[in-house]
C-alpha cells in the first residue's frame, strides 16, 4: 500500500505529486472505522448511552454537525456552539475522536428566505426551496458569503482542538447545472478569462459560423439550454468545465478557511463517485479525498440470484482505483450498514454483504471507512435506512454485528502487519493505468452517432479484465508520471492535442505499452475536428490510417475474428489501414469490408502500441485483446472470475467472493491464513499474509 504522507499537491484531477509533510494516519492502525452521529435528532440524554456503545461495538471516531446549520446559527449571525461542546466532550470520553462537518448541505430557513436568490434554478425554471438538501447555488455570491462565515467561526471554534482530527466539507458535493442570473453572470467571466476577453477567440473556438451563432460581446451569451437538441455542444462543452469549477471553488474555499485555524486537522469530503462531472480532485487545498458507496439498492449488477444482494463486485474496487491516485491517499466516508430507504427497491442485504463491502474497501488501501449511520432515524426522510443500532436505539442490527466482527478482524491485523509493505513482483508487474478525463464523455455523450453507445460499458470491458487479472489499477490524469505504469490504457480518448500524442509516444518509445481504442484523439481540446482525415492525430503513433468508421443497428450486428475466435459488436468499428510494419490482430468478418482489419499491434522505440478500433458488444474481444497482448509482454497473470477480486496491502492478500458459488483460492507459497479460509463463500473474505 501507499505511503499515508500528504503534503504538497501537484497538478490536476486524478493526479499529483506528494510530498511528505503531514502524518494524518499512523501506518500501524492500518484502517480506522467510524459512524455518523447526530445528537440533534436526540434527547440529550441519551447521548452518552449511544457514544458509550459505539466505542464498547469497536469504533474509533464519530461524524458530527453534518446537517446542523439550523442549530449552530439559529438566527442569521447568533451561533450557538454549546450543545456540539457537550457532545464532543461525550465522545472524548469514550476514546472517540470526531470528524467535523460543515453543514453547508443545508443552508437554514431564515436564509432560503430572507436571500431566495440563493435558491437553485434549473434548465426549466423550477426553483427548489427549503425542505430537502442542496437546494442553495454554489454560485450565489450571497449564499457563499453567508456559509463562509458560518464556516469559519466553526473553525475558529474547533480549528485547534486535539478531539477533532479532521473536517468534512458540505455533503456529497456534486457539479450543479443552476440557471440563475448570478451562474449566468459566472459563466461570461469565466468565458472572458478563458478566451483573454477576445470574442473572436470564443467564435473560433465554439464555431459560431456554424447556423448564425457569431457573438460580438460575452454578454450576449447565456447559459446553454442543453435540453434542445442542436444546442451548441462546444458551448456546453465549457459550460460543464464552468459548472464542475463553481462547484471545486467552492470547496477550495471553505478549506482554506478551515485551515486558518486547523494546523493538525485534515481536510476532505465525500464525493459520489460520479467519475463523469469533472469535479473530483478538482479541489487542490484538500488533504485527499473520500467517497461515499452504497452496493444494495434495487439494481441487479450482481452475480447470480443472489446477487441484487450483494452488489456490482467492481463498484467498491472501481472507486478506490478512481480515488487512491488523486493525492496517495482516501477513506470511504459513508458505507451503508444494511437496508436503505432511497432506492428504487431496498432489500435485506446477504448475510456477510457488508462486511465484505468493508474488506473492499480496506483492500483498495483505505485509511479509514465510516458508516451512515450509528442510529436508525425515526422521522424525516430516511426513516427506513438502517443504522448499526435499530429503532429502539440499543438493538444491534446484523449489519451492526459485520461492523463489530470488522473492527476486530482489523485489530487482529494490526499485530500482524509488515511495516515494509511486502507485495509480490508479479502483482507489481500487472499495475496498469486507465487514463481518464470526463471532458472526452462529456463530447462523446453530446454527439454519441449510435444510441447503443455507452462509454462507461465500453471502459468496465477493460477494466473488468484487468481485475480478473488480480491487476493493480489507477485511474490517473493526463498530469500523472505515465513512467510509472507498465501498461496505460487510454479508452475512448476523444478529446487531444499535439503535446498529449508526444507524450504518449515518449511513453511508448522509452518501453511503456499503450493500448488506444476506437474514438481517440479524433477531435481537438474546444471538441472540433482538425482539417484532416479522421485519426491523422494519432497516425504516426498507432502506425494505421483509418479509412472511415461504420455504426451498425442492434438487429444487425457485425462479427469480428480473432485467432479463430468469433466477436459481435455494433456500436463504433473503425475501418483501419496499417504500415506495413503493424500486425493485424483482428479483422472484421462480414460487410463490405470484410478482412479489413479492426485491432493493430506495433513496436515503437522500446514499447508497444496497440489500437482497438472497434467496440464490442460484450467485452469479448477486449478480453482477448489483452490477455494476447499480457502474453507477448510476459507479464503473468491470473485469471479470476468475475465476481472474485485480488488485492495486496501491508503484507497481506485479501480476495473477496462477491459471486454466486464458493471460490478456491491456491495459497502462494510462503502465505499463511490468517483471516478465513481458500475456501471461500458468497459475500467472504480470505486474508492470508506473505511471510
């Protein structure tokens, strides 16, 4: 596992350099756990049963004053910081260190009414109001004011108390699409900044020749209406990259205000993990970030019958590869801890479910992971979401009892874990890189030319692969060391530029091995085409020409053939024309041009390019792509099924069964059991440590 050092930060999403400065987790406890806790919705007097028993269950730090704003300032400018001391002081008490929350999700009722400009306004004119959450603009000038100031006598209050060890920023902060005059005003000065106050320069850049769009002021422009279909879609291309930066603004700045006064506390939030908004990581003053996953929800992404009750098995492995790489460190902020109230069906996890969610999330590198919630409200709007404590507030429920049965598996690691880090040679040889950036699905998704495509299936058919590999995986940016990685994969890649194809080839030429796939570097960084044949951009690099590309319907999907091997896809085939020097791995098998190919591999300098120029319709292919291409690079690997994940971390291996029938697992040589057993069930884990 990684180094926990957080220090300086270094470049852009999903990426950066760090340097050690701040110790924020000791190594030796390997993972801490925690749980929300919200004295306002209880009877004072039963706070230090409830705090006492989350320290007697095993927990090691509580979550406070999330949704509170209404309570620490009453009325505007009046604070009232009394009843938080009280609970912190009952915390301390039982050995409890507290995360504290900036309560910025629910801006009180006094202000949504006394300000109703801060309230958000979508596309359609709909304006939200007070009785929900996240009903205040990001935007507001007023609104940012107001919780600035909240935010920052709460630091002062809190910023150099040892009981806190760090601070949550607002709650599960996503991008806002808001339509009112102050996001509108927002907008043009972004654009001017952009665009250095050039109108001209935005023209060119949108294409307003195109349909009579030419501006001659910023101030003629107003905020895109996505929902009309031939909206410019270079427009709406920066209005997004505008709308994920309010919302990184916003963080940034509540961060920097709490670190005025919090010389020893960390600084975070909890993302979803909506890995298409732009946002994540995006907000450079934060210490790392975290992530909130819920797996059992009324989907029915898992293995088996039984699967709708344990989860999509790549859902909690995905987030951490998305996450781990933003600053080398992450916690997973909230996790369910059974029944939710919020899906479109809410079942009774599987037994075992969540604890294995927790060893998912522990085995990704995690330094912490918190539960929502410790108590199972009795009004409001989740009244049916489950709690590690039932109804009558004493009762410890099943998930309750994994949370426990977690907490003291980890504490029998603890004794047990190498300082040093142990991970086999092999493992390290599979780490691989997917490139990502949301801007190239923010284009794609505007202009999909197929209604069958799905840029986030086509990725899972890489990805997928490499976890049955027992692959360590990072999704990283554009600012990341590519050196680091053996292999990087760059799907779907849209969106490019001069200095971004040189750097993949100094990658390539100094041994690293690239694999692209069909949509990549088609279109400059303002989402145009070059004045030149489709794919020229990569051309030199990938050794091909591409002679046009073919989208297929459902009804009729094409073939492709790879060493005997029979693939059908629709969605997005290349049509390529290789050097003489390229190896054809894949051809199509049917339609005018049929035996054209549609997968080159070549030799570049040192390394290796392979081009995937066609979309699968389910992943076969991929997977054959890249077990060919492991093979030739000598990089072993094994071969999992879905359902089942490996990881290493502080000398351990950790394999978790989220399929739907016992897995065996050949323990290495020179491994002990430790946790569990090879024979591994539904929703179990087996720990076992190198010696």
């Amino acid at each position: 596992m990684k180094k926990r050092w957080i220090g300086l930060f270094c470049g852009c999403m999903l990426a950066g350099s760090v340097f050690a400065q701040q110790p924020w987790f000791d190594e030796k406890d390997l993972t801490l756990t925690g749980a929300y806790y919200y004295p306002e919705h209880w009877d004072e007097s039963q706070w230090e049963r409830d705090l006492k028993r989350m320290h007697d269950l095993g927990f090691e730090f509580t979550h406070f004053a999330e949704f509170a704003w209404a309570q620490l300032e009453p009325r505007e400018g009046v604070y009232d910081f009394a009843w938080l001391d009280r609970a912190v002081e009952l915390a301390a008490k039982y050995d409890l260190k507290v995360v504290m929350c900036t309560s910025t999700a629910t801006p009180p009722v006094w202000l949504s009414r006394k300000y109703p400009e801060i309230l958000l306004k979508s596309e359609d004119g709909t304006v939200l109001d007070h009785g929900a959450r996240q009903h205040a603009s990001f935007a507001s000038p007023v609104y940012r004011r107001l919780a600035y100031r909240m935010i920052e006598e709460l630091a002062r209050h809190y910023g150099n108390d040892s009981r806190i060890i760090g601070w949550q920023l607002d709650n599960e902060p996503t991008v806002q699409f808001d339509y009112n005059p102050a996001a509108e005003k927002g907008f043009r000065e972004f654009l001017r900044e952009k665009y250095h106050d050039d109108i001209n320069e935005l023209n060119d850049a949108w294409g307003t020749a195109f349909w009579s769009e030419v501006y001659s002021s910023f101030d003629e422009i107003n905020l895109p209406k996505t929902a009309q279909m031939f909206m410019n879609h270079h427009q709406i291309l920066d209005y997004r990259r505008f709308a994920a930066k309010q919302t990184n603004d916003f963080l940034n700045e509540q961060c920097l205000l709490i670190k005025k006064y919090a010389k020893n506390q960390w600084v975070t939030t909890n993302y979803i993990p909506d890995y298409d908004k732009g946002h994540i990581g995006g907000s450079k003053d934060l210490d790392f970030v975290s992530y909130t996953r819920y797996m059992v929800y009324g989907d029915d992404e898992g293995v088996g019958r039984t699967g709708f009750r344990v989860g999509n098995p790549l859902r909690i492995a995905m987030a951490n590869d998305f996450f781990r790489p933003v600053k080398g460190t992450y916690g997973v902020m909230e996790l369910q801890p059974g029944q939710v109230n919020w899906g479109t069906i809410n079942p009774q996890p599987l037994p075992g479910a969540v604890r294995l969610w927790l060893w998912s999330v522990f085995a990704g590198g995690s330094d912490f992971v918190c539960t929502y919630r410790y108590r199972q409200p009795l009004y409001g709007t989740e009244q049916y979401h489950y709690g590690i404590v039932g109804t009558d507030g004493v009762t410890v429920t099943p998930g309750g009892e994994e949370y426990a049965k977690f907490i003291e598996e980890i504490r029998l690691l603890r004794g047990k874990a190498d300082s040093k880090d142990v991970k086999p040679e092999s493992y390290l040889k599979r780490r691989t890189a997917i490139l990502w950036n949301p801007e190239n699905y923010w284009s794609i998704d505007r202009q999909k030319q197929n209604v069958t495509w799905d840029t986030f299936r086509h990725v899972d058919k890489y990805y997928r692969p490499l976890k049955a590999y027992g692959a360590p995986v990072d999704f990283i940016s554009e600012e990341k060391d590519f050196s680091e990685y053996p292999v990087m994969i760059a799907p779907a890649y849209q969106l490019a530029d001069k200095e971004l194809v040189d750097r993949w080839t100094e990658y390539v030429e100094n041994g690293g091995n690239l694999v692209l796939t069909c949509r990549t570097a088609q279109k400059d960084r303002f989402g145009r085409l070059p004045e030149a044949p489709f794919g020229s951009m990569i051309s030199g690099l990938t050794g091909n020409k591409m002679e046009f590309y073919d989208l297929l319907l459902p009804k009729y999907s094409g073939t492709v053939k790879m060493d005997g091997q029979t693939c059908s896809w629709n969605t997005w085939g290349e049509i390529l024309c290789p050097d003489q020097g390229n190896e054809v791995w894949a051809t199509y098998a049917q339609d005018f041009y049929e035996g054209k190919p549609a997968v080159t591999f070549r030799r570049l300098g040192k390394g290796t390019v392979t081009y995937v120029g066609v979309d699968s319709s389910d992943g076969q292919l991929e997977r054959m792509v890249l077990d060919k291409l492991y093979a030739r690079l000598g990089i072993d690997v094994m071969d999992l099924p879905y359902g089942v994940t490996l990881e290493y971390r502080n000398g351990f291996g950790i394999v978790l069964n989220y399929g739907d029938k016992p897995y065996h697992f050949s323990l290495p040589q020179n491994a002990e059991a430790v946790i569990g057993t090879p024979d591994i069930n539904t929703a179990d884990v087996f720990v076992f440590r190198l010696k």
